[in-house]
C-alpha cells in the first residue's frame, strides 16, 4: 500500500475526536500524531511533523512579509528604500533624511514598493532633474533602446511615443484635474498592436524619438514601461517568471554592480523560481533596480 505523507496538515475534526479521548486535556503534540497515524493507517495516511532543516528552508524561501516582527520588516523596508533612493538618483548617500524616514513609515503600514517607487519619480526633485539635466549620452541612449526595444518586444500593447512629448517630465495633475499641455505623459496614446514589429525596427525608432532626452526621463520611460508589463501578464505568473528570468540573465551578463551578488548570478532557473517565489511587489523592484542600475552605468562610459 502506498503511504500517504501529509506533512503537519491535520482536520479539526479529526483533532478533536483524538483529542476527546485524551485524559490530559494538553497532551503532547507527539501523543496526538500517533494517535492520528494508527487511526489512519488502514487508509494508507501518515502524518509526518516537519524537521528544523524544514523550517529553516520554508523561512528562507519564505516572500510573505508576515512572516517577518515588526523589526525584522521595519529594517528590510529601510534597507529596499534605502537602496531604491541611492539608485533612483544616483547617489551614494540618502539627500533628505526626514523624507526618507517618512517613507519608510509608510513603507511598515503597508504601502507597495511600486507606489514608492511611483511617488519618487512623480515627485518634484525628480522633476527637477529632468527638467535641468542634459541630453543622456550616446551610450545611455543606446543601451535604453535596446532594453526598451527587448521589453516592448514581448508586450501585446507597448506604448506609442512622439517625439515632441517624450523628451519632456509627465504632467502632474492638479487637485482640479488639470495640467500642462506641454508635458504630456510620454506613454500616453497607446494603441493595440495588430503586426508584431521586429525589436531592431523599435530600437531604431526609439533612437530618433528619444534624441536629447536627459538620463532621467529615459530610466522614468523604462520604468513605467516595465510597470506596464506587469500589468499585462498580472494573471500570468509562469509566463512572467520566464520573461524576468531570461531579463535577469541578459542584464547579468553587462558585469553592472545590481547591489548583490545573487542578482547576476547567471542562472535562468535560479532567477525564475525566484519570480514564483516572490511577492510581485518585489520582482517589480528587482526590474526596476535592474534597469536604472544599468542605465546609471552606461551614463558613465
């Protein structure tokens, strides 16, 4: 007969009855699980309490933040907002410490990385440095055709972007839902694609719209197309797990510091279980982080 192994998963009901013809009204747990094998062993049932190396790993893979005290979830929301600030603007150290400590609050009451991550890049110092910065580089130009070009290769409905708007910061909306014509949402105006178009045609497409744009709006663009993506495969985990791991994979190969070691590790395997694993919120960062990473670099050669 075949045994059944169900690893610490017991009915009420069947506790309860075991636990009714117990004298101690505690009995130890080890008590009950035998209790519970020799009445189900003529149905070919066994109940197997889970070892420490169980635990251990179930903790390790573990995506829930539930899982994490207060603390624990406290420092890891300080250390991804930390590191989201640093690479968002490039810096090496944190600008403004009140406003990082209010949104790492607001991180430990349960706001979404993405919401952060979108309230930094809507806010009025990133604003700023698109506004005053320079054209991005050749380089960086390059580099963000590519992986814009790779990305929207593989959306049903990637964004359409002209040229007179693209270069410019999103409109802010005002509490009257008004904005400034002269800075319309760069994506704005997308259409459904009916003929897939080859990634080279996109690339060289993106090159001439994108001419003059400063650093900052082409990893806005990038990013905001990447949360578009997201979007569209929300019901498709598998599906998703195989883009961000054939991503991770081509990214990992550029020799760019992602801020750990594991992030370039070139494993496609490793990388889509990861995705699986995870909590979403956090596979968008790990896109997000990779992209602007990556732009940063290709600003400086």
């Amino acid at each position: 007969m075949k045994i059944k192994k169900l690893r610490g998963v017991v009915s009420v009901g069947v506790m309860m009855a075991l636990l009714s013809g117990c004298d101690d009204p505690k009995p130890a747990i080890h008590e009950v699980i035998q209790k519970i094998n020799a009445w189900g062993a003529p149905y070919g049932i066994q109940i197997l309490l889970p070892t420490p190396a169980d635990k251990q790993a179930q903790v390790r893979a573990s995506p829930t933040p539930s899982k994490l005290t207060a603390g624990e979830l406290a420092k890891e929301n300080s250390e991804l907002l930390a590191e989201m600030i640093k690479v968002i603007f490039d810096e090496k150290e944190i600008d403004d410490k009140a406003d990082f400590g209010s949104l790492v609050l607001t991180l430990n009451q349960g706001a979404s990385l993405e919401g952060v991550y979108r309230g930094i890049i809507m806010g009025s110092r990133y604003r700023a440095l698109e506004t005053k910065s320079q054209g991005a580089s050749p380089t960086e130009l390059k580099a963000f055709a590519i992986e814009m070009a790779e990305l929207q290769s593989t959306m049903k409905n990637p964004s359409v972007f002209e040229a007179s708007v693209a270069r410019k910061p999103p409109t802010i909306e005002m509490p009257d839902g008004s904005g400034s014509e002269d800075t319309v949402v760069a994506h704005e105006g997308s259409q459904e694609v009916t003929k897939k178009r080859e990634t080279a045609e996109i690339r060289d497409e993106l090159l001439e719209t994108f001419i003059g744009a400063s650093g900052f709006t082409l990893k806005r663009t990038l990013g905001d197309e990447a949360l578009k993506k997201f979007d569209e495969m929300n019901d498709d985990r598998v599906g998703l797990a195989e883009w961000y791991g054939h991503l991770a994979l081509r990214l990992a190969a550029s020799k760019v510091d992602f801020g750990l070691e594991l992030r370039s590790q070139p494993d496609f395997d490793f990388h889509y279980r990861f995705a699986q694993t995870m909590s979403l919120d956090r596979v968008k960062w790990e896109v997000l982080n990779r992209y602007h990473r990556y732009l940063n670099f290709t600003a400086t050669q």
